[in-house]
C-alpha cells in the first residue's frame, strides 16, 4: 500500500472545534488559540456530529480508517479546555470495529443519562451503540451493546422521547429500494429492541416516488 502523509483536520459543527468569547474573537484559554486540532497519526479521520455533556465536556464520533486501511467508528470526548478526556477508554479516543466490516461509520450521537448513543452504518446495515460514561459498551443493549439495523443501510440521526421511567429510540435513515433510497424512521424501545409495533415491522416510510431521495425530519412534541 502507498504510503501516505495526511493533516487531520476536525470540524465539530461549530461545537468544540472553535470556542468564542462574547465579542466574537477565539476564546485563547481553549485548545491551541481557540482550536482544537487532535494528532490522529497518518490516517484518514473524520467527525461527523458531536453532542455538549451537561459539565461542558463534548463527545464526537466520526469514522476511523485503521491500520489495515479499514474504516472503524470512533467516539472521543474532550474537556471543557479543548484537551482529550483521559477518563473515556483511558486515552480520550476509542475505535470500535461493531461487526468486522471494512466499511463502518457513526454519524449521530445522542446522551441520555450517563449513556452515550452512536448510530451509523456497518457494511450495508445500520447500528446503534450504548456506550457507558467510561466509554466501555452497555451490555444491557442490544447484544453486547450493539444493535444492528437491518431495517435502515445507515443511521443518520438519533432522537430520544422520554415515556414514565424509560424512553424511546427512533433512529433516522435511508434503505434501498430497487435503484433508489427511501428515507426511514425506526423505534427501539430502551433496551435496544425494535417496537413492531410502530409503522410495518418497526420501520415508518413515505410512500414509493418515481425519483429522488428524501430526508425526512420528525419534531416530537411533548406535554407535561
């Protein structure tokens, strides 16, 4: 394989990449200057979301291209002055390889509680992952603290509704349909297993359209 020499450079969807004091200069007491530019070796990296701790800290997940030239999903979080979180996998950043595809990546994070959940695609499927607040897998979800999607080729975006003691999952995504994708809603109940009963088999769609692809958003409104 070539070898390649790569700059690494993380866009955190203007959270935690830049820090801004009131009148708008960089904030200099974050990271370097007010950016944050994470040493990740000579390998491709890149952040796709990130979601702000309730103590100021951020968590980012992305993808990971490995040694082997494969991509893993990655989660790291950083402290509140822009340096990598030592208390999350003992380093700050952790590649997860979720079911031994060479194509894998996260593109939602969402917290609840002093979980973390990542969703994405594995190979042709989509998954959601319950971290722990250390960074270690909840094995109370899913299997192994993997849930794989089969119902959606990938994970876009992941929303939380609160019901009494628990919540529900609905994760966002697209499926194929013959040469064409349809966008797709899928609910899990808390523990990671699918809601059949929600839209066909757990899965709500649009109607089929001749062409396009369509990206759908939900606003769920709640009383009480």
């Amino acid at each position: 394989m070539e070898k390649r020499e790569i700059f690494i450079i993380m866009l955190f969807c203007l959270l935690g990449c830049f820090s801004f004091s009131q009148d708008g200069e960089l904030d200099k007491s974050y990271g370097n200057d007010g950016l944050v530019l994470l040493p990740m070796g000579t390998t491709n990296t890149y952040a796709y979301d990130a979601a702000l701790q309730s103590d100021g800290k951020l968590i980012a997940v992305g993808t990971y291209e490995n040694s082997a030239g494969e991509d893993d999903v990655f989660v790291m979080r950083i402290k509140t002055n822009g340096s990598l979180d030592m208390s999350f996998q003992g380093y700050g950043f952790h590649a997860y390889d979720i079911s031994g595809s060479d194509f894998e990546n996260a593109y939602a994070v969402w917290l609840v509680g002093n979980k973390i959940l990542v969703g994405g695609n594995s190979g042709s499927n989509g998954f959601v992952m319950r971290l722990n607040s250390d960074g270690s897998m909840d094995e109370t979800f899913g299997t192994n603290g993997v849930k794989g999607i089969n119902l959606l080729n990938n994970v876009q975006d992941i929303k939380i509704v609160p019901v009494l003691s628990s919540y529900e999952i609905f994760l966002a995504g697209s499926f194929p349909d013959d040469f064409n994708s349809r966008p797709g809603i899928v609910k899990l109940s808390e523990n990671g297993t699918v809601a059949a009963s929600f839209g066909v088999n757990g899965r709500a769609t649009l109607g089929v359209f001749r062409k396009g692809i369509f990206l759908i958003c939900i606003s769920l409104h709640l009383e009480g």
